[in-house]
C-alpha cells in the first residue's frame, strides 16, 4: 500500500476515490477494494488513518456492540429506518469477524459492548490497515482535499456526475466514483472540520442543523462544582422539558466544574439534542433500588441509630463523603440539629429529595467534546440501498457526513462501518460496469475499424 503527502501535484486518477480515513472512510475502501480490477485509492488529511478512532471506548475503542438487529434500530435515533440497507449489507457479526480475521482478537463486555481483547484501539486500526494493504488500497496521507469536482451528465442522464476531487496543494484526483467519508464536527482536533458538509452544499445537498451530541451537559446550579471529580454508580437520571419526560436512565454519572458527565448523562444529551435544547430539568435519583417508602424506614432507621449525633454527621452511610455537605445545604435541615430530634416532614422531605434532586440543564458542552456530531447530510437526497447521491450520479456519502446518530455502545461506529462498507460496495460495482461497458465500446470500434 503505497502512501504519500501532498508535495506531488498534478492530475492523477483512480476507479473509486475514498476521501477520509476514519472508520467509515477505511471500510468503505476496504469494500470497493474488494471488486477485482478495481483501483481504490484513500486521502486522508491527517499523518494517519484513524485519528478519532484512536480516542474512542477512552483509547480502548468500543467498536460494535453484538446486540441482535432489533436492537441496534433501537438505539438509533436519527433516520433508523435509513440504516435498513446498510446493516443488513454488513452487520456487527460481519464487522467482528473482518477484524478478527485480520489480526484483531475481539472481546463482549457488560452491555454487549465489543473491544479489542488488548483494550488498545491501536491495535483495531492496525488490523483495518493490514486489510488495506491486502486488498492493494493506496493510501494518501496529509492529502487535504479543498472541493468537489463534477461534470455535466451522460447522454440520457439528468444531473451532474463526480468527476474527483482538487486539493489544497493545487492537484486532482480525477474519479467518476467518489465517498466522502470525512466525519463530522466532533473532535475536531482529529481533522473534522465539517469539510465534507461544504463539499455536499456546493453540489445542492440540504444539510440539517448539527450539533454536538453524545456531550456533556452544563447545568445552572453552582453546587456540581464543588463535587467536581465525583463518579456516582447505580443512580437514575430523568430528562424532562417542562412536563414531559423526555429520558430515564440507570448507570454512572460524574460531577464536574460545568455541569455532569459521565455514560449516563452522554445519552441524556442525545435526547436533549432530540428535544430542541433550551433549559430542561435534570432529575437524579440517589437511591433508586429504593422505593419512596423504603428509603423513609432507612431514613428512620439511620436517624435512630445516630441519636444524638448532628444531622451533618449521620449520613456516613448513605452518601459518598464529599456528597454530604452538599446534600445537608439542599435539605434546609440545620446542619448541628441532632439527628434523633428531626421531624416527619423534615425526613419526608429529605428523601423526596434524594429520589428527586433536582438540576436545570442549561446546553451542552463543545464539538471538543462531544463524541458524535447531531445532523448531517439530509438522507432524503441519499439512497439508503446504495448510499448514493440522488443529486450528483457516482457521488457517496458514508459515516458521520450522514444526518444518522445513535446511543453509546458501539452503535455510532457500527453505523460507520456499515453506511462505508455499502458505500464501498456499490461504487466499485458501478465502477466495473462502467469498466466493462468501456472494454465492450472498445471491442466495437475495433471491429469496425
């Protein structure tokens, strides 16, 4: 597999061009590479392929997760019904065993979540780039692609057709076959930089409003910042705009000097992306195996046992010890009151409290720091059984590009490998019926000659 930077100008072709090297952009070359006779060749912006992949599952890389079919659609939130086509083209199972096959042991952790046996996401990437080198896709690095080229349509077409890419060093890359897989505004220190959403606009694609999605959150009260650092495992998390719930989850959270963070809150973000933004209520459930009544005879119990104790000095066995100072302000129960002489309607009211604390969600965090990217190309202007431009014929779009986002676990990145993988696949077929249909003209002009 050949690689180079973008010193070398001048006009060059290939038979599908791929540009972006991340999840969707490597499987989408793998797949085209896969049609015999067929030259691939991948750009890629960075020093190397993969960059964001590097980060995912926090540099362990949560590749898939090996729920059943019914279960991944679940978990999508954004144009499920879009993603029929590609997953049953190449599923989690197919996505496993790729990157077993070449080199990668994988393992399945709590919630069918999928990793690499050596919880190093390197090693995923180095398994997806010995595909590359076996199927003979050649890699361009630190190649910076500046636009889109297209031409008028063949005699019976209607509509503009790829014709390559230009890039910022002055070159080409000539194509009738292009996949634009150049991800979408999250981590942009990893290259994305929303490029291939221009590239789309200036070709007639609508894309939908983005944001930042799979985030942390930031909250209006100040006492999260005192808590800054602290993870809570095992508590429930309520979503709600104005009256309606809007999400309910059970997991870990994390307090932090903006707001919360943490698995749980990532997937509030997303139905609070879902629900318009704006100021929602958070709810947090300290002690959810509890019930209401339950948690009142442990209140009692705690109280009785403490007797003479302060109130600020018997909740040793309920909250995290940083949680206490916290929990004894919100209360409104003075703090040296002693623990034996608190009322009814005070403890009611304190375990109403702990089931139901209370914050105002105010936005979310940075593209720095949001795991996926919320809107993209519209799917409407896409065909979902070969992601295929409607608009502009040879032209695909995979991966983030798309208007497609999902829950954690996996799912975002099985949504790479799948929309590539069919990306990769119906470019390089239409590149063989368009290398085929040449060879036949050939053979006719010959003959007449």
């Amino acid at each position: 597999m050949g690689e180079r930077g973008q010193k070398r100008q001048g006009e060059r072709s290939a038979d599908v061009l791929v540009v972006g090297g991340g999840a969707s952009g490597m499987m989408a070359a793998i797949a085209a590479a896969h049609t015999p006779g067929i030259r691939v060749i991948l750009l890629e912006r960075n020093e190397k392929l993969g960059k964001k992949l590097y980060l995912t599952g926090k540099g362990r890389c949560n590749l898939t997760n090996g729920c059943e079919g019914e279960v991944f659609f679940s978990n999508v939130l954004t144009n499920s019904k879009f993603l029929y086509s590609a997953y049953r083209a190449f599923d989690n199972r197919a996505v496993m065993e790729l990157v077993e096959r070449a080199g990668c042991p994988l393992k399945v952790e709590r919630g069918e979540r999928v990793f690499p046996v050596s919880d190093h996401s390197s090693d995923v990437i180095r398994a997806l780039r010995a595909e590359l080198d076996q199927r003979g896709v050649q890699v361009v690095l630190q190649s910076r692609v500046c636009r889109l080229l297209t031409q008028g349509p063949l005699p019976g077409e209607e509509g503009p057709r790829a014709a390559g890419v230009a890039l910022e060093d002055g070159g080409t890359w000539k194509s009738p076959q292009v996949i634009l897989a150049t991800g979408g505004l999250s981590y942009p220190s990893t290259g994305s930089t929303g490029d291939g959403y221009r590239f789309a606009q200036a070709c007639g694609h609508q894309v939908t409003p983005r944001t930042p999605a799979l985030v942390p959150l930031t909250v209006r009260e100040g006492w999260c910042r005192e808590l800054m650092g602290l993870s809570l495992k095992n508590v429930s998390l309520t979503l709600k705009k104005g009256s309606r719930e809007l999400y309910s989850g059970f997991g870990e959270m994390l307090f932090t000097h903006f707001g919360v963070s943490g698995p749980l809150v990532l997937t509030a973000s997303s139905y609070y992306g879902a629900g318009g933004g704006g100021q929602m209520g958070l709810e947090l459930d300290l002690k959810p195996a509890l019930t209401g009544e339950q948690l009142d005879k442990r209140l009692q119990r705690e109280f009785a046992q403490a007797g003479s104790r302060q109130f600020s000095n018997s909740l040793g066995g309920l909250f995290p010890h940083r949680l206490i100072p916290v929990m004894v302000r919100l209360s409104g129960i003075e703090p040296d009151k002693r623990a034996g002489e608190i009322t009814r309607t005070e403890r009611q009211a304190f375990g109403e409290m702990i089931k139901r604390l209370p914050l105002t969600v105010t936005g979310t965090r940075g593209y720095e720091e949001a795991v996926v990217t919320r809107g993209g190309v519209e799917v409407r202007q896409v065909s979902p059984s070969t992601m295929e431009s409607k608009l502009v014929r040879g032209l695909y779009f995979a991966g983030e590009m798309l208007d497609l986002d999902a829950l954690t676990g996996g799912y975002n990145l099985q949504i790479a490998w799948s929309t590539g993988y069919l990306a990769g696949r119906s470019a390089a077929r239409r590149a063989a019926e368009g290398s085929s249909a040449r060879k036949t003209e050939n053979k006719r002009g010959t003959g007449r000659i």
